[in-house]
C-alpha cells in the first residue's frame, strides 16, 4: 500500500466537524457521541483543531502536515504512527512513552512517531 492510498476519510460528523475545523461543535458532540469513532490514518492536514478535546481519541497513524496544534492535550490519546511534519505544537502535551527525539524527528522530517514500549 502506498503512501496515498493509507489516508482515510471517514463519513462520521465528528470527521466532518474536524474537517471544517468546528472545534466547539466537535467538543460539543464528542460528549454525546457515546463510543467515539476511530480517526485512525485520517486525513488532518493544513487544520487549525487548537481547542481539541484529544482525550481518549484513536489518532494512530493520522496525518497532521502542516495543522495548527498548539495547546492540545494529547497526554491520553493513541498518536502511535501519526505525523506532524512542518505542524505547530507549542505548549502540547504529548503521551509519556513518546520520546522528545520522535516528536522532533517527526516534525521536522514527517517521520511515524513510535511509542517507546517498556
């Protein structure tokens, strides 16, 4: 499977309200959605999702080039795999058992960020 073909777009309203970049109504709805979905290889380049709710969120391998980030509580989210080429990320807060290098790596170089697994 090539590059192009991981990115996956999924026809859920929460999807649709990242992707229109409705952050208040993507919070809003997250709290009544039950079993959120999983963002898993999704598309969320070039977004500006400051304000996210990332608590609990399924963003393995997700595609984040270029994504206004900053101030995002990851802490509690699966970022397993996903890249933040070129993305802002000042005062996020990143899962514990994802190394400094990892995040720098990925964001200067568009790398998969890997967990560090004890």
């Amino acid at each position: 499977m090539n590059h192009s073909e991981d990115v996956r777009v999924i026809d859920h309203p929460l999807y649709q309200a990242l992707r229109n970049e409705n952050i208040r109504a993507f919070n809003e709805a997250r709290g009544n959605a039950g079993e959120l979905p999983s963002f898993a290889y999704c598309d969320l380049r070039g977004l500006d999702l400051r304000g996210l709710d990332a608590q609990g969120l399924d963003l393995q391998q997700a595609y984040f080039r270029g994504s206004d980030l900053r101030g995002i509580d990851f802490r509690d989210t699966n970022l397993e795999g996903a890249s933040i080429a070129g993305a802002q990320i000042s005062g996020c807060y990143f899962p514990a058992s994802l190394q400094a290098d990892e995040i720098v790596m990925s964001l200067n170089h568009g790398t998969r960020m890997r967990y560090q697994h004890s």
